[in-house]
C-alpha cells in the first residue's frame, strides 16, 4: 500500500519558536495532501487541505499566519507552527491521496507529537 | 453538512468476547465509509472500507457492511484479542468532501 511518512516523530521547542514538520508519500504521487490536529482522546480536527503548487485551504478558525503549510512537490508538504505556543501543544497527523488511490481516500502518515514548553 | 455518529466508548471486553461498534453516517449522496484504527502513540490506519451499499469490508477479522437503508456501518469482531485495544475511527466522504470522522471509540481488550 501507499506509504506516508513524517518528521520529526515527536518535537519539543520552547515558546515562541518556530517547529517545521514534514509530510512525505513515499511511493506515490499525492496531489493533495491533508493535515490534522488531535488533542489527547479526541477525534481528528482537519486543518487545512492542499494542492501541489497551490495555496492550501484552511478550515474556519484554523489561523493560516499560524499554521504555514507548503506543498511545493507532489511528495513533500510542509506545516510550520510560527511562534509556537504550549496551547499550540498537540498531535499532529497529515494524510496524502493521489494517483494510486480512489479519489479522496487518504494514506495516513504516523503523526507528530510536538510539545512546547 | 456531512456527519458521522458513532458509539462512544470507552468499550471494556475480555479476551474472545464479541465486538460491536455502531456507526451511521448523514450525508447528502451515498458515501464511501471507512474504519480507522489507531494503535497507542501512533497514527491511523485504514482497517477497512465500503464504497457502496451492501458493501462488506473485512480485514484482519474485523467486518462491516455498508447498510443502505440506515446509512449504517457498524464494525464487528467476532473474538476480540488484547492487540486490538486501540482507537477506532469511523469516517467517510461523498463527493468532493474531505474525509469526516466520528470521535473515535477506545476499545480495551483485558486477558
């Protein structure tokens, strides 16, 4: 099956700081690739959708000057947390969907814990 | 817009009890519906799908069948093991709508 890695596994930083994670597919071309936020036993909250070489969009209440996503290649997107905070403190999962998939069924990577302090 | 409902846990069983986790889906078309498991510490896994009505997904011993009338797709295991203990996510999608899940039932399996 269609692989989906990220990195780092797990993060911690300190407030104010900026955190990069990396969200790749592996063996597959993802042309849209989707991130997540999931607080300790809760369900996953959609942050933003985005298209290879196109603006993501961002679901209402997500911050967008805060949230950076990138996705400047059909493999690799990119979620940088700006000035991070310790409420920004959570799991964070992306998933990919492309060419080897039925439309809109998405690969899930393993998630990245970021703690900041 | 599109929801998913399903059973709050969190779910206790013994080893070798049978499993139910109910799951309906509203939406405006006919979804596509998933189940997601999600191990401790890790991310999501697809655990299996239905693309249409009277759709059964299997896997792993775990089964669901994509129930038109009730838009219902309740997983099911016959003899559950202490390594299924983990989330499960019901989800689905129609049209061109992201993938919507339900809150996630915890299911801990005790020897």
């Amino acid at each position: 099956g269609a692989v989906v890695s990220q990195h780092p596994s797990w993060v911690i930083c300190k407030s104010g700081t900026s955190v990069k994670i990396e969200c790749r597919s592996l063996d597959f071309q993802a042309t849209t690739m989707f991130w997540y936020r999931q607080f300790p036993k809760q369900s996953l909250m959609l942050m933003a959708t985005s298209n290879e070489g196109s603006k993501a969009t961002y679901e209402q209440g997500v911050e967008k000057d805060k949230f950076l996503i990138n996705h400047a290649s059909l493999t690799l997107s990119t979620l940088t947390v700006t000035s991070a905070h310790p409420e920004d403190s959570s799991f964070y999962i992306c998933s990919a969907s492309g060419q080897l998939a039925d439309y809109n069924e998405q690969f899930f990577g393993p998630g990245t814990r970021l703690t900041v302090l | 817009g599109d929801s998913v409902t399903q059973m709050e846990g969190p779910v206790t069983l013994s080893e070798e009890a049978f499993l139910t986790i109910n799951c309906t889906y509203t939406a405006t078309g006919y979804p596509s519906l998933f189940w997601y498991v999600q191990y401790p510490g890790e991310g999501l896994q697809l655990l299996l799908k239905a693309t249409k009505a009277d759709d059964k997904g299997s896997n792993k011993g775990f089964e669901a069948t994509y129930r038109k009338e009730t838009t219902s797709f309740h997983l099911e295991k016959g003899s559950v093991q202490v390594s299924d203990s983990a989330v499960y996510f019901c989800a689905g999608y129609s049209g061109n709508t992201p993938l919507v899940f339900g809150k996630g039932t915890r299911l801990s399996v005790i020897a």
